[in-house]
C-alpha cells in the first residue's frame, strides 16, 4: 500500500488509533525512536473531553489541560510550566494542549510528536479542526486474531464489545480516509510486522519524516501469554501472531467471530484472511449468541457507570461511537 505525501510543516502532529491496545503501544514506539519525534506514552483522552474543558478558564483550564497529558515519566508540574510558558491570555483548550505537547517535545530535544488514543478514530474530524497539518495512522488488526489474543489473556466475555468496536471503528476509518486520503491512512497491523522495513519507509513518506532503520528494532510489548509487560528482551517486531487464530480459536469460535464481523470492511482489509472451517450453523448461531449477551451486557455496564460519572463526556462518546456515521 502506497503512501503518498503532502508536507506537513515543522511542528505537525502524528496520532495514531486503532482497536488494539498493545499494537498502538507497538506503533508509538516505533514512531518515537526516530530523532525528529517524541512519542507521548499515556493513552490520549484530550479530544474526548475537550467539549468539558471548554467551560473552564484561567488556572482552572492549565490544571484540567496538564491533568490529560500528565503521567507515565511525566509530572504534572512540568507539564503545567509548558502550558504556561507557551499560551498567552485567555487561551482556549487547544492552545493549552498544544503549548504542552510543543514544549515537552522540544525540551527532548525533538520538532514534532506522538499521541496514541483508540477512541481516536471516532475524533479524527475534531483531530484535523484543530490540527490541520496533523497526520493520522488507524493501525488495524483483524478480528479474528484479536479474538484469538482475548481468548488467550481469558476474556472471551469482551468478544462482543471487541467485535462491535471493530466494526464502528474500521468502517469510520474507511469513511475518514475517503474524506482526508493525504491526512489519514489505514495500516495493517499484518504488514507491518512481516515487512516492517518496507511498510515503515512508506510510513516516514506519509509523515514527511526521513527514514531510520533502526527505529523497527523495539521491543516485543503486552503479548497475551504476558499481558502488560511494557519490556522485553526481545528486540524488533515480531511476526509470529499473525493469523494464528487458526491455532488458538475452536472451528465453531472462528466461524461466530467471523460472522460477527463486518463482512464488507473484513473482504477489503484482509482479502488473504486463512480460510475459516465450515460448521454446522446451530452451534455457530448459539455461539454467536453468546457473544452478542456477554458483550452487550459488558457494554451497557460500563456506558451506565460513566454516564453516572461524566455525563456529558459519556454523552458525547454514545453520539460519536453509536450515532454519527459522519
């Protein structure tokens, strides 16, 4: 897959969303191993709560702002002397996040960044409102595999929010890349691991980055058998979970997830996807059953207790993911 390029300018942000958490994680690094490049390691939530921030002001705001890009190896109070070193008066939200993430990428000694978030997909218009030079990477994986990964780490109960979010975040992505084809593009996962060096040059064009082979060479991070390592020994990008839910996935799991999946997004993404086995279709419906109970009561779970917590965020999440097609 070829990508063609426009300049980005000097200062242009890279966001990178997809459905998978560790190959984000992956990806950030990836990306923050090259020399122009700072890769902000937390999970990004800023475009998710900027229509809560807008109401706030002053030291308020900077504290709100600093509070969403603050953690992992970064403290809250240096976040907060970028955000004040960099804005001038009554700044809006936007201007507070960007005099922090410029700031904080300089003083490491780098020109642009990194912000990872997979509910980003679902914010890439809000993303390129604010960031019009900005470019924006869905790292997609195939379902199935990422089934075979929850089976493995023992949460086949979150199949059916897994799947359900697969299918609203890749087909938005196909609909975003239609919209914004020099700003966004869709990467599989797939070929990023089995040809990293071809795929990864093509990455450094998309983003107007000089190409640095030795950016590939990161460790292998949260495999399912070790869930949440954040290190590893082993350096370089791994190829050997791909497809491999032929090992992992029962016959009658595959053919359920594979229907569950949206089939159009499922035959343009992965035309090579290994053949799932036929089974008989009383035991695939009783399975596909199963998954649609666990994952619907998992869902509304979660979406009563943050609508209870953050309404309005909450709110605005249910527009975005379940409402718009936009």
């Amino acid at each position: 897959m070829m990508m063609q390029s426009t300049m980005t300018g000097e200062n242009a942000p890279i966001f990178i969303s997809g459905r998978q958490y560790s190959g984000n994680t992956m990806f950030s690094r990836v990306l923050g191993r090259h020399d122009d490049l700072y890769a902000f390691s937390g999970e990004g939530a800023f475009f998710e709560r900027l229509p809560v921030m807008k109401t706030a002001t002053g030291d308020a705001l900077v504290e709100t702002v600093a509070q969403q890009i603050a953690g992992g190896s970064l403290q809250i109070d240096d976040v907060r002397e970028h955000i004040q070193r960099g804005v001038g008066k009554a700044p809006s939200p936007v201007d507070c996040y960007r005099a922090a993430k410029r700031g904080i990428a300089r003083h490491h000694g780098r020109d642009r960044w990194v912000q990872k978030a997979t509910s980003y997909v679902f914010y890439a218009s809000r993303v390129f409102e604010h960031f019009p030079e900005a470019r924006f990477l869905f790292l997609a994986r195939n379902p199935l595999d990422l089934a075979a990964s929850w089976k493995r780490r023992g949460h086949q109960d979150w199949w059916g929010r897994m799947l359900w979010g697969w299918n609203r975040g890749v087909r938005r992505a196909r609909r975003i890349q239609e919209r914004y084809p020099e700003r966004f593009r869709i990467l599989r996962y797939e070929d990023l691991v089995t040809a990293p060096t071809e795929v990864f040059r093509e990455i450094c064009s998309f983003c107007d980055l000089a190409y640095q082979e030795d950016c590939v060479r990161v460790p292998h991070v949260n495999r399912s058998e070790t869930p949440y390592n954040q290190d590893s020994e082993t350096r370089g990008i791994q190829s050997d979970r791909v497809f491999y839910f032929t090992d992992v996935l029962t016959p009658i799991e595959s053919a359920a997830v594979k229907q569950l999946a949206d089939a159009e997004s499922l035959h343009r993404l992965y035309p090579d996807l290994p053949a799932v086995p036929e089974v008989p279709s009383h035991r695939s419906i009783t399975e596909v059953a199963k998954i649609i109970a666990g994952g619907g009561i998992r869902l509304l779970r979660k979406q009563a207790t943050e609508l209870i917590a953050e309404p309005r965020r909450t709110w605005d999440r249910i527009k975005r993911r379940v409402l718009s097609n936009k």
